[in-house]
C-alpha cells in the first residue's frame, strides 16, 4: 500500500457512499477538518456523521493523485497534499476545486491520522496583485 492507493481507495469510497468502508480508513483518533463544515470533527462517529450527511446530498469528487505531493516522515508516516473537486448533486451539480493535506500512517490498517480539506477561495487570490 502506498500513500497514494489510501487517497485512491478513499476516492473510491467517497463516490459510492459507502460510509461503513471510508470510515474504515480513518484512525480511531483521527481528525478531519471537513470542506464544507466549520467544525474540526474529533471523533469516528462526528466523522461518520459528516459523510453521511455529503453522501445524501448526493457528492462525488475528483481526484488525481498523480500531482499530490508526498513527504516522507518519520517511521511509517506521509502527508500527503493536493487538490480534487467535489461535485454536490443537491447543489445542481455544483463544482467545488478544493485543496486536501492527509497524515497517514502505512504501518496501520487504519492510515489516516488527519484530513484537512478546504475550498480554494480566488477571491482571495494573493498572487494577483493588480
């Protein structure tokens, strides 16, 4: 298993709602700072909580693994950071281009120790200087 086939397999698991086996990628003390709740959700059943609240909004997401970048910690541990998009179904469709950082730990069955996902704001775009 490699930091990437988590990501892919949690994409996986994402679009078809499948609560049972995208929980089953998180730690019992993970965290996620969720894309589309102002909550850092610290505990397995907020976290189930979340997705099943997505997965009845109908969401889907995007994700290409292959421009992640991935940083080697110590023992058996990588961030993993990147973009997907996520698409709300009860939002007609609606397209969201978000940003992903993942703490995960190859040594456990149970790899991800934290998620943070956040929407990318252009209107906040510092690069534009005009």
């Amino acid at each position: 298993m490699t930091p990437k086939n988590v990501i892919e397999q949690w994409a996986h698991y994402f679009n078809n709602a499948n609560t049972k086996s995208i929980l089953s990628l998180y730690h019992d003390s993970a965290t996620l700072l969720p894309t589309f709740l102002p909550k850092l959700l610290t505990s397995n059943n907020e976290i189930k909580g979340y997705f099943e609240v997505a997965f009845n909004g109908d969401a889907s997401v995007e994700v290409n693994v292959e421009n992640a970048i991935i940083k080697e910690l110590p023992g058996d541990n990588f961030l993993i950071t990147g973009d997907y998009i996520f698409c709300l179904g009860s939002k007609g469709d609606k397209k969201y281009l978000s940003w992903y950082s993942f703490l995960i730990d190859l040594s456990s069955d149970t790899p991800i120790r934290h998620h943070h996902s956040s929407r990318v704001p252009f209107e906040f775009d510092l690069s534009n200087t005009e």
